[in-house]
C-alpha cells in the first residue's frame, strides 16, 4: 500500500497535510475551520472520523483553528508540546483528557503504522517544531512556518521521498510591498518564514535521488506568486543540474484548494 500525502491548504488563511500510511492516518495541523476540512477530506475519498490524530506544528491559529472542534466532533487525540498546549489549550475549548497528548521535540513515537519524528523549527511561536513520518521505506517531511533551515533541520529532512518546504516570500515582493516595516523585519528574520530563494538553496543543498516530489507551501498572498514561486526555485535547482519531472516533481501546494492526494 502506498503512502499517501495531501495538502488541504497551505498558508496564512490556514494550514493544514493529510498522510494516510496503512492503518494511519493523520492530520499535520488543523488550521481551518472543522467543516471545511471535513469538505476537503471528502473531496480526497478520505473521512474525518477515521483521523487518528492531529499533529500540532505551533499555536497560530492558521494552524489550529479546527483542531478543538475536530477533537470533540470525532474522538481525535491532539499531539503537540508542553509549551506548545500552555499557550494553545485555553484557544481549543473543552477537550477529553485522554485526546491530550504531549510530545517532545525530537521525539519519536508511532500512530498505527506510521512513524513520526519531531524537530525544532525556528519561528516566532513558543516552541515551534516540524515532522517527519514515516511507512514502510518512504517519508515525507513537512517544514513551515521557520525563518532558517538549521543543521538540525536538514539532517532530519534528508531522505525525503516528499517535502512539503515553506516557500512563503519574494524578498524583492516583502521589500517594496504594502507590509509595515515591523511586519517586513518580522518575516524577513530568523524566526519568520522562508524565501522563495531559501527554498530553492536547501532543495539543492540536501538533494538526493530519492527526492520525488517536493510541495512549495505557506506562500504568501501579498509577497508571492504561486508562478514566482516555482520559477524562483526551479531556476535555482536547475542550474545545479537537477533535472525538473525527471529528478523531481515540483508542485505549489495552494492557499485554499487541496492538492492531489499524491501516492509515494
Ligand atoms: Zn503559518
Ligand atoms: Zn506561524
């Protein structure tokens, strides 16, 4: 069986990556609202009472908007750190005690018959992490929402079979935009969000063979463009050398439309 990956919607609207791997199946951030995500995993074949559990990235709410009201709809355990539900908990409502699962940074721990690993992310929220998961041989690795890709980072997301990689801005777009200056510096720094550029440098700086298929994701609206993103990056990558649908397959994961369900 194949390890299937989708992403709902990526971006400041609202987050949020189904994986289905065997018996798991898994929603990484639930940053939209319940029916919307329910509408989206219909529209894939898949169905929201099977969720498994719901992966916390960080507390914004483009990322966990849905999480409270999907826990109490369908009896879904709801996986972050201790910091990370310090400053979420009061947001998602009353939840069951036992939906309540804490978990470390680099940690490691399965659901059903997928594999999960967690890692330090470094954005402007409490303890932000990203995820790697696993079935069989395959993985898929999903990194938003950090301002710098850190050794620890890289060293975690090699390997991939599918990255799903923040590709949030064009510097040039974010400088001469509309954002005020303190919203400029925010995104810019090393606790805000990735470039179409920082995109484009990391894939070709941990690129292997097994790399298939690589989601651009959290684009932003005012300082991107989904055509901008992918040239951006795709320029980058192929002056390395690296083959585009040959080597890889590159692909935008969109602000509100989901994207295929994608077999790995
Ligand atoms: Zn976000
Ligand atoms: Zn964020």
């Amino acid at each position: 069986m194949a390890f299937k990956f989708c992403s709902i919607a990526s971006g400041s609207s609202g987050n949020c990556q189904y994986i289905e791997g065997g018996k798991g199946k898994i929603l990484v951030d639930a940053g939209l609202s319940g029916k919307r995500i329910q509408e989206s995993l219909n529209s894939i074949g898949a169905n929201s009472g099977n969720i498994d559990g719901i992966l916390v990235t960080h507390e914004h709410k483009d990322h966990i908007k849905g999480v409270g009201i999907l826990s109490r709809r369908f009896d879904i355990p709801i996986y972050a750190n201790n910091n990370t539900w310090e400053v979420m908990r009061e947001y998602l409502g009353k939840l069951k005690e036992e939906n309540i699962r804490i978990i470390k940074n680099n940690d490691t721990f399965e659901i059903k018959d997928i594999g999960i690993s967690t890692f330090k992310t470094s954005h402007d929220a409490i303890d932000s992490m990203g995820y790697t998961l696993n079935y069989r041989n395959k993985k898929i690795s999903i990194v938003t929402d950090t301002g710098i890709i850190t050794d620890e980072i890289k060293n975690e997301i090699k390997n991939s079979d599918l990255l799903m990689l923040e590709s949030n801005h064009d510097v040039d777009m974010l400088k001469v935009g509309s954002y005020p200056y303190y919203l400029k510096k925010r995104v810019l720094s090393s606790s805000g969000h990735l470039s179409n550029e920082d995109a484009g440098n990391l894939i070709v700086d941990i690129f292997q063979d097994k790399f298939k298929k690589i989601f651009l994701g959290h684009l932003s609206k005012e300082n991107n463009f989904p055509e901008l993103a992918y040239q951006t990056v795709v320029n980058i990558i192929s002056e390395k050398g690296i083959k585009i649908n040959k080597d890889v397959e590159i692909d935008i994961a969109n602000r509100h439309q989901p994207t295929v369900l994608c077999k790995i």
